[in-house]
C-alpha cells in the first residue's frame, strides 16, 4: 500500500514549456485535488475531483489543466509553464468524510 | 467567505516551554477542523482533527464556537516538534480542505 505517490519530485522547466505532474494512489479514494504551496500563502487548491470523469476547479486553476479517466490517477498538467508557477505541488486523496492523504510533494521550478 | 487565518507566520519558543499556535476559522456551518503539520521537506501530516478530540504527541486542540477559533496546544514543547502547522477546514458535505497560511513553530535548545 503506497498510498499517495506523486512524480517527479524536481522538476525545472522553461518558460513556456508544458510538462505533466502525475499522481496515483491505491487507497481507492474518490476523491483527489492539486495543491500548490507558497511562502506566506499556504496551501491552495489548484483543482480537484470526486470520483472517475468529474473534475473542478479550485481557488488558483489559470494555467493549469486535470483529469481523471481512472480512480487511481489525477495527473496535473501545466499548459505553458510561467515563473509565476514555480512551487511546491502536493496531490491528495480522500475517501469523503475521511482522513486527507497527501503525497510527498514535487518540487517545481520554471526558469 | 470560508476561510482559515493563521495570525502568525512565525513561533519561536525554548524547549519546555507551552506552545500556542493560533487559528480562527469564518465559516456559517459547522466545519470540520484539523491540524496538519510538515517537517522539513516532508509531505503534510494530519496531526489532529476536532470531531476526534484526541491528544498526539502532546498537542491538543478545542474548538470554540464563540470565539470561532481551534487553537493548537501543548504544554511543553520539544525540538522535534520543530515544523510548519497548518490549520484546515473542510465545509459540510464535501472534501474541499481550505488551508491557513501556515505557521512555522521553531523550538530551541
């Protein structure tokens, strides 16, 4: 049991370049969301789904695309990757009215 | 608006000494609170949530109603529990988790 296992850890892009963040987990949550955390700012939530084909946008979406085809998956992909979006990127998974498992972070950087 | 405030970025205590990291929520329902913490370069841990009313590692938090508030508590702190604290809710019948902006505890020798 894995859990919540996000991928790559560090990542350093280019401006305007697209890249994917995956997440999967095997806890058979239905529901998972995008995180991104920032000085001074906490965590905030990028988009989220609660279950297979159901995905919406959370507080910060702008650049930022999601789906979810299967339960175990949710992969974050960045359009046309700006500076502003250099962060750490934390994926989670509940089952509803649970306890909220976050994977381990990836570490984003656009230069 | 639902939101959690955080009023200090950062604490500074000696070891031993009682902790206290603040949270107040604004919220017209009930909302479920919890506490998370991240160490150094570690995914975010759940620490504590209010419905479960349990103590870990030391720390306890109650929610208050009437002060709107879900404070963080421990009487004696230690180096370990050197971290950044993050207070959340979750609004009734979903799993949207709102955060706080965090704050980080630092605990010296």
């Amino acid at each position: 049991n894995a859990g919540v296992t996000q991928t790559p850890k560090f990542q350093v892009l280019k401006t305007g370049q697209s890249m994917t963040l995956q997440c999967a987990q095997d806890m058979n949550h239905e529901y998972m969301s995008w995180y991104r955390q920032d000085p001074g700012m906490g965590l905030r939530l990028i988009h989220y789904s609660v279950g297979a084909g159901i995905t919406d946008q959370g507080e910060v979406p702008n650049g930022y695309n999601v789906s979810r085809s299967t339960t175990e998956d949710f992969p974050l992909r960045l359009l046309s990757a700006a500076p502003s979006q250099t962060s750490v990127y934390f994926c989670a998974s509940s089952q509803t009215g649970n306890t909220i498992y976050f994977g381990e972070g990836s570490w984003l950087t656009v230069v | 608006a639902q939101r959690v405030t955080q009023p200090e970025k950062l604490l500074s205590v000696f070891k031993g000494a009682p902790v206290e990291l603040k949270c107040n929520y604004s919220y017209s329902g009930s909302p479920e609170l919890f506490w998370y913490v991240q160490y150094s370069r570690q995914r975010l841990q759940l620490l504590l949530r209010h419905i479960s009313r349990e103590s870990i590692k030391g720390f306890t938090a109650d929610l208050n109603k009437g002060e709107t508030s879900f404070h963080l508590k421990k009487p004696f702190a230690q180096e370990e529990d050197s971290a950044m604290y993050y207070c959340a809710f979750i609004s009734y019948n979903t799993d949207k988790l709102i955060f706080g902006t965090g704050t980080r505890l630092q605990v010296f020798p």
